[in-house]
C-alpha cells in the first residue's frame, strides 16, 4: 500500500491498525495536505445494506464542524471495492498512548472529558451517537487539543457483532449495559463510555476486569466499581462523583447532557479559587474600588472648582459695582448679568442690577414688534444681554 495512490491520496506510511481498520497517512495531491486514510476491513463492508448505512453515518458525521470532533474531508472506495475514510491528518498520539506512561492528573482529564463530552453534545443535538468512545478514538493533538474519531464505524460492525468478536474485548469493556442488552443507543449510551475512560484515566486501571468476555459483561451488567478516591484519595470528591453518576446502570440517572458534563469537568480543571464566579466576584470588587476612587475625586475636585467659579464670579461683580460708581452702566449691566446664575441672590448683584438697569415700557403699532437696544459709551455699542 505504501506509495500508492488511491485516487488523489498519495499512500506515505502506514500509522496503525487494528479490528476496525487500518490507518495510513497519505498526501492529497490536490490540496497538497497529510490526511489520515482508514481503510475498513473487508468483512464489514460486504454486505451492501451494511455499507449504505456506514455512508449515510459517516455523511452526517462529516456535516459536524466541532472543534473536538475529527474532520472528516472524503468518504470514497477503491477500485477494488475498499472502502476507506479520508480524515484530518492530526500530529500526537491517541489517548491510549499517553496512558501507557501512568494516570491522568486531574487538569489532564477534565480536559479531555470537558472536550470530548462537547464534541458528544455536538454530535448528539445532530442525532448522531458515536457508539464506541475509547482512548484508541481519542486523538491527543500535540497543540493540546482532543479529537474523537471513528464516528459511524461502530454502526456499520453492529452492536451485536462487538460482542461475539473476539478481538473486541477492549471495546467491550467501554460498552453500556443498555448496549450490551441490545437495546438502541441513545445520547447517555456514550456518555456511560466517557464515564469508563475517566475512571481508567484517573485509577489507572478499567472499572470493570474480567478474563473472558461473558464475565466481563456480567461485570458491566452487575458490579459497581470501586470509588475512585480509594484507588486515588487526592481526587477531588466532585470528580468521583461526576464519574460515578456517569457510570450508573439506568441510563436515565446518568448527567444529561453532555453539555453540562463537559461544563462540570471544565469547572473540575480550574486551579482552586478560579472559577467563573470568583473571577466575577473580583472583577465586581474592582468596580466597586474603581467606583468609590472616582466618587472620591469627584467629592474632592467639584467643591473646589465651583469654590473657584464663585470666587471669579465674585471679582467680575465688584467690578461692576466699581463701574456703576463711573456711571458706565451698560458695561456694570454686562458684567453683572454674566454671573446671575451662580449670584443672583446675591445682595451685591441686586445692588448692581439696580443701578445699571431700568424699565422701558415701549409700545408699537401694530403691536408684537421685535426691539433692539443698543446703548453707546464714548461713541461705540454694546450689547446689552437679555435678561
């Protein structure tokens, strides 16, 4: 296979392989990118009814734009009859990987969980259920980012089929009860599966060990695991909660839906003290800081403005009463009534506007005529404001 080309994918290496596939990357020769090319096993694209449904899956599948959820550019088949996915090519490692190096911290799977259970939540309001979430779907980018893969694929083997295959124990042990009791799969379905890998991300070790196939079904159907904190006591007690409800029995008291998982999870990675309503708390502090800094200046730089306003609207009045006293009194009226507003009550202004004004009682006919007054000081007017 390596260096061939499947329509325009140019085959570079082979990535891995197992029941459900092998993986290859590849190089579009159109758009010169990597892809990643799942090739399906020819025993589960034989029968045509079978194929039909994996391509309308996997159509819908690729309909999602999620930034958990692996892209999916091609859905296409050789010339010989394979049938093969043409994906988004991701650098890192599955999640299956990493646990080979030892457990998961607590900021490192509520970090997947948080992003996988909104990559289900997408999936879910499509009406789309993956079926078969494991660390070997979950695609660990080396930006940090988790990916789900493989949606579709576990309808086109069937859920009956998963549990004769021999070669699917490890699948099994991710599989709900309801799954395994052949009833339809439904959106708490992978959330059950989500609640095993944390548990096995977190324990280091699955919920549910068995050596045979039908006694780990016996197992799923029956036992309840060990709390995480007594494998882990350092554990967050939300943290064994949260994952013992998702790995309840009745999927019906399972946390529904994946959305408010992955909200709790993303609540769980926060380093204490930084939750969304202490960060609010702190920023209403500062405000209510900055608010009482602000009211403070204004309390402190307002009286002394106006006290200095007065003080100038004080000089301007005495210098009008001293033009009185040189009976310049359009010029003393002038004056005055410019600071009315801040010392009308004033005795001083009144004293001024006494003396500087007068009435004039003028009448016209027709009556309504508009009036101009000018007066005029050593031969040059001045405009008398209206008062």
């Amino acid at each position: 296979m390596i260096g061939r080309t499947v329509s325009h994918y140019r085959v570079v290496e082979k990535l891995g392989g197992g029941g459900m596939g092998v993986v290859y990357r590849a190089q579009d020769t159109r758009l010169t990118r990597d892809v990643a090319l799942k090739f399906l096993p020819t025993e589960l694209t034989d029968d045509a009814s079978a194929r039909e449904r994996f391509m309308l899956e996997a159509r819908a599948a690729s309909a999602l734009d999620h930034a958990n959820i692996c892209t999916i550019y091609d859905i296409d088949e050789t010339e010989d009859g394979d049938l093969f996915i043409a994906m988004a090519f991701y650098s890192g490692r599955t999640l299956k990987a990493r646990l080979t190096e030892g457990p998961l911290t607590v900021e490192e799977a509520a970090r997947i969980g948080s992003g996988v259970a909104a990559g289900l939540d997408r999936a879910h309001e499509a009406g789309i259920i993956h079926r078969d979430i494991k660390p070997a779907n979950l695609m660990l980018t080396e930006r940090g980012d988790v990916k789900i893969l493989d949606f579709g694929i576990a309808k086109l083997l069937g859920e009956s089929d998963l549990t004769r295959t021999g070669a699917t124990l490890g699948t099994l042990g991710y599989m709900a009860p309801e799954q395994l009791e052949g009833e339809t799969p439904e959106p708490a379905t992978d959330l059950w599966s989500l609640g095993v890998v944390l548990y096995q991300g977190l324990a280091g070790q699955s919920p549910f060990k068995a050596e045979s196939q039908q006694n780990l079904v016996a197992a799923i159907l029956t036992k309840v695991p060990p709390p995480l904190r007594t494998l882990r006591p350092e554990l967050p007690e939300a943290m064994e909660e949260l994952v013992g409800a998702l790995l309840e029995k009745d999927p019906e008291r399972r946390p529904t839906p994946a959305r408010a998982v992955a909200e709790r999870l993303e609540a769980l990675g926060r380093p204490a003290g930084a939750s969304p309503a202490s960060r609010s708390a702190r920023r209403a502090t500062w405000w209510v800081a900055a608010g009482a800094l602000v009211a403070l200046i204004l309390a402190l730089v307002i009286p002394t403005q106006r006290r200095a306003r007065m003080e100038d609207a004080r000089a301007q009045l005495q210098e009008a009463r001293a033009l009185t006293e040189e009976r310049r009194y359009a010029e003393a009226y002038v004056l005055a009534a410019e600071v009315e507003s801040l010392l009308g009550s004033d005795q001083l202004f009144q004293t001024v506007m006494e003396l500087a004004s007068d009435r004039l009682t003028v009448r016209t006919v027709p009556g309504g005529a508009r009036l101009s007054i000018e007066t005029f000081e050593e031969g040059r007017p001045v405009q008398i404001p209206e008062s």
